[in-house]
C-alpha cells in the first residue's frame, strides 16, 4: 500500500496551489470535531423542529459508534501521520483510520439513507444525495492533499465508516424507529 500512497502524494503534488490548498483547508475543517459538531448540531436542531426526533437521535448516536470505533482502532493500531515537515495544516494523534473519513462517512451515509426513505419530492431527494455523497469524497481528499493522512488512511477512515453505518442502519436504527 505505501507505493500507492506515494503516488497518490506525487500525483497530488502536480496539482497543488495556494487556491486549493486554502480551499481545502476550509473543506477539512468543516469535517473536523468542531466543523462536524456544527453541522450535526444545525442537523439536529432543524429535525427536532420538524418534530423528527427519532431522526436526530439516529443521528447523534451514528456518530458516537463512529467516533469511538475510530478512536479505538487508532489506539491499537498506532500508526505514524505523515512527516510534520511535509504538512500543510497541523494535526496531532495518529493516522490509522482517518478519523475524519469515518465520522464524515458515517454522517453523510446516514443523510442519504434517510433523506433516501423519506424526502417525497424527488428532485430535492436527489440534490441532497449528491450533495452528501460528495462530502466525504472531497473531505477525504482535502485530508490527502493537506498531507495529514495517507491514502490508505483514508480509505480505511471510509470503510470504517461504511461499517459502522451500515451496522447502524441493519441493527440499531429499527429500534429507534
């Protein structure tokens, strides 16, 4: 997996420029524990308006599985980020799976399942699938780019995340319901 790691990072370095990178920038904090928190928050909020509560209650404890599936992986398996020398942004803990690959996966998944179920009108349905499923596609990337996590950081970040939705969705999310 390393030699595709660095092709990924010499392919990335063909394409780098200080526009991208401040974009990318905003795109993986927006990802991030504060950015995430957010937009969960404002997620939340809105369905507890629109009395949808057992949504916001998936919801939440989605990304609690999530967190703490990552968080427990990284402690064993300890693998080292990137050289602090080659990062464009600061970034602390270790690298294996990319927390914010499996949060954002997790997040955006559970979106587009419900929204999927239950939005009637199909062109916003649509919208908002595409919507979602670009998030952590481009959030992953930004992780890439920015140098905090290798390639395989991040698609181990997004099969973790697929795991963890798809045993929300089949095991926990019905009881909610």
């Amino acid at each position: 997996m390393q030699d595709i790691d660095n092709a990924f990072y010499n392919w990335i370095q063909g394409i780098q420029n200080d526009t991208i990178t401040e974009i990318l920038k905003v795109i993986t904090n927006l990802g991030g524990i504060v950015g995430l928190f957010l937009i969960t928050l404002v997620v939340v909020i809105i369905l507890i308006l629109l009395k949808k509560r057992k949504f916001a209650i998936a919801i939440t404890l989605n990304l609690m599985i999530s967190s703490m599936s990552y968080i427990l992986l990284k402690s064993i398996i300890q693998k080292p980020r990137p050289p602090i020398e080659e990062r464009l942004i600061e970034e602390t803990g270790y690298s294996l799976p990319s927390g914010h690959m499996t949060n954002n996966t997790a997040f955006y998944v559970l979106l587009i399942y419900l929204v999927s179920q239950n939005v009637k009108n199909k062109k916003l349905r649509n919208i908002l699938i595409v919507l979602f499923g670009c998030m952590p596609i481009i959030l992953g990337f930004s992780r890439i780019y920015l140098r905090v996590h290798y390639l395989s950081d991040v698609l181990a970040g997004f099969c973790l995340g697929m795991i963890c939705v798809t045993v929300f969705i089949i095991f926990i999310y019905p009881k909610i319901k």
